[in-house]
C-alpha cells in the first residue's frame, strides 16, 4: 500500500537512459571536494594526471584535450579547428546525432553531402567508398561511432579502412562509445575523436574530451571557420603548462579523476567485455518477453538498446507508467523515431541488479497495461546470459 501522501519515498528509482547515466556515489562524493587556485600546481597536477589516464581511454599518444561542455561542444569544436567555409565534408548518418554532425558543419558553412542510411541500420563501407569516389574529393568525413538514437555501433574500423586512403580527414563522434567499445584512435588512423562525460565515464554532464591527430593539427593551422572558446591552439598552448586558456570546471574534474581511475583500473578491455555483456543480456531479456529490438543485431550497441512496444502498448504510457509506479527510467525515441521505440541505457555505472529491477518492473507494466507476458521470461534470459557472459 502506498501513502498517498508522499508516494515518491516509496518508489526507489533507477535511471536506465543512455545518458546522463547513473554517477557511482564515490565520484558524487569527490565532487564536493573544496575548490583549489585553477591556476596554481595543485591544479596543473590533476591536469596533467587527467591528461595522462584520457590518452589510455582514448588509446592515442596525443594530447587530449578538456574542455567545459556537452558532448556537441566537442563536435563543434572539431569542425571549427579543422575546416574552412566552403570545404567539401562528407556526412555519414546512421541517425539523429549523425544528422546533428551535419547540422554543425552546415552552420559554420562547409559544403556538405549526406550519406545517409536507414536507421536502425549501420553504415555499409562499401556504399560509402563509392560515395567518397563518386562524389568527392572531400576534406573531412564525419562519422558517428555509437548512434545513441537507434541503439547501432558502426564498424568504424571497416569505415576508416575505406575513408582513410582518400586523404580525407576523419571526425568521429564516440560520445557514448568510448570506453563502452574498443576505439584504438593512433590504430585506426582517426583524426578527431570527440568524447562526452555523461556517457561511459560516469560523471555528470558539462565536459567534452578532444583528440587530435597531428594530420588534424596540421589541418588545423589552415584552417578558417571562427572560434574562440574552442580554439585548439590557446588550448594546446596552455597545455604545455598543465594548464587552460580559461577557468576549468574543477568540480567535474575532481569527479573525472576518481572516474578514470576506476576506468584505467578495470583495464579498457573489461570495460568492453562489461558492456557487450549487458547489451546482450538486455536484448536476450527483450526477445523473450516478445518484444522486438530495433537495431540491426549484427550491430547492436554495448551502450543501449533500442526496442518496439508490443501492438497496441502506446511509448509515451508505457515510459510513465514503469517510471512512475516502479521508478524506472527509460528513454523514449528521438527525432522521427518519437513514440516508436524506447530504448535502455546499459553503460558505465549499470550492474546486473540495474538490469534485473528494469525487466521485472518493465514485466509488470506490460501485464498493468493489458499485454500477456511470460512470467519470469524476461528475468531467466536476462540472468542466462548474465551468467554466459560471466564465464565466457
């Protein structure tokens, strides 16, 4: 029996979108840490040991660069360092934050041609090969590694193979990638790599992560778009001093640093192994309970996963009800997907309970909303892969 009174003390919630994720309560703790000089060696100290364990996630020998923003900050910030007005830029959409790629590039005027495809659909390298020969020379491709919106990792590796030999540049979006999946940016020949905080790294939102390649950094001494803030040449210089050009959001940073220690202490290849292990577990859950995953199985996300509602079970009732009677929160579809699929973050400070409280209370409102499901269906196909993954 609730109280009708305070009904929110008797629902314990559980956040199950793809970002901003679940923060472990170490790094809410270190948050609150006092503020120090920005400008002193306290500060320079926990740069320069940010820095350090950023280029171990980000698998490169370049600078990564901090800066105080969204993920979309580090997107803009990757197109204004790198191109001029007018530069030819291939797009490579898989979904809605391919398109947002596009959008940035459009707005600071490249010239901009659209390789889009279906979503729920990874790009296909080949179509894109003959988009570069066909329609090219192009100055950049942008592609994005993990579509958020769908619930699609591309085969970005396959896609460098075929981007890289044009001389192009290549501008990935691994917002909700990184960390989630192997992305070795020196090996794969990347040249921009952009990151955001609220993902895989399991802070709160407010920073953005920037790598570049010295192609890039060679790109970026010609190139013309307007910047200021996210001028990577103030910011390169200030790093040479443990340093930034601007004050630095040091509560954030203090989270940040506990975060990559937990991260670099796991080792990248767990972290991976992690991941793949609760997106397959999800999507198992999901098949046997009946309902259909949207995204192409042969690419589906370590990060989330996208799904239909049954027949006749509307989105929108189905994310209040769970959310409100058994707090768990899941997201909705974006952009011309909105009121058909929801989609389940698995990434960063997600467990195995996440998952257990999410398909228990995602069974119950299924049956509250008319929908015959399989008891305990969802909880055995979860808990059989769980264990799978365990010991494979």
């Amino acid at each position: 029996m609730s109280d009708s009174r305070h009904p929110s003390l008797f629902v314990k919630p559980t956040l199950m979108i793809p970002g901003p994720t679940p923060v472990p309560p170490v790094v809410l703790q270190a948050l609150s840490t006092p503020m120090i000089d920005h400008r002193g060696p306290e500060y320079e100290a926990l740069q320069a040991e940010l820095v350090a364990h950023l280029k171990t996630v980000f698998q490169t020998s370049q600078e990564v660069m901090i800066f105080p923003a969204a993920g979309t900050g580090g997107m803009e910030s990757a197109v204004v360092n790198v191109l001029s007005p007018g530069d030819k830029v291939l797009s490579v959409t898989i979904g809605s934050f391919g398109d947002r790629w596009a959008q940035i590039a459009q707005a600071y005027g490249a010239d901009v041609t659209s390789c889009p495809f279906e979503w729920g659909e990874a790009a296909d390298p080949a179509i894109v090969a003959s988009a570069l020969q066909e329609k090219g020379p192009f100055k950049a491709v942008l592609v994005t590694f993990n579509e958020t919106s769908t619930g699609v990792l591309n085969d970005l590796k396959a896609l460098a193979d075929v981007i890289k030999p044009t001389g192009a540049l290549l501008l990935v979006d691994a917002i909700s990638g990184l960390i989630a999946a192997d992305l070795p940016m020196d090996d794969w020949g990347l040249d921009v790599v952009v990151a955001g905080s609220q993902k895989a790294f399991m802070i709160p939102p407010g920073l953005t992560f920037v790598a570049a390649s010295p192609t890039a950094l060679q790109a970026h001494k010609a190139a013309k778009m307007p910047r200021f803030y996210f001028d990577w040449t103030k910011m390169l210089k200030s790093h040479e001093k443990n340093q930034t050009p601007y004050t630095p959001a040091l509560t954030l940073q203090y989270g940040l640093r506990l975060a990559l220690q937990t991260i670099v202490g796991e080792g990248l290849p767990a972290s991976f192994a992690r991941h793949a292990r609760m997106g397959r577990a999800t999507r198992a859950a999901l098949t046997a309970m009946g309902l259909r995953p949207f995204a192409d199985p042969a690419h589906a996300s370590p990060a989330v996963t996208s799904a239909h509602a049954p027949d006749g079970i509307e989105i929108k009732p189905l994310r209040t009800h769970i959310r409100d009677r058994y707090g768990v929160t899941i997201g909705g579809g974006q952009g011309k997907l909105m009121g058909k699929i929801f989609r389940i973050g698995h990434l960063g400070y997600i467990t195995a309970s996440d998952l257990l409280v999410t398909f228990g209370a995602l069974e119950q409102t299924l049956k509250d909303m008319g929908h015959p499901v399989e008891r305990g269906a969802g909880i055995t196909a979860l808990t059989n892969a769980l264990e799978e993954g365990e010991n494979a």
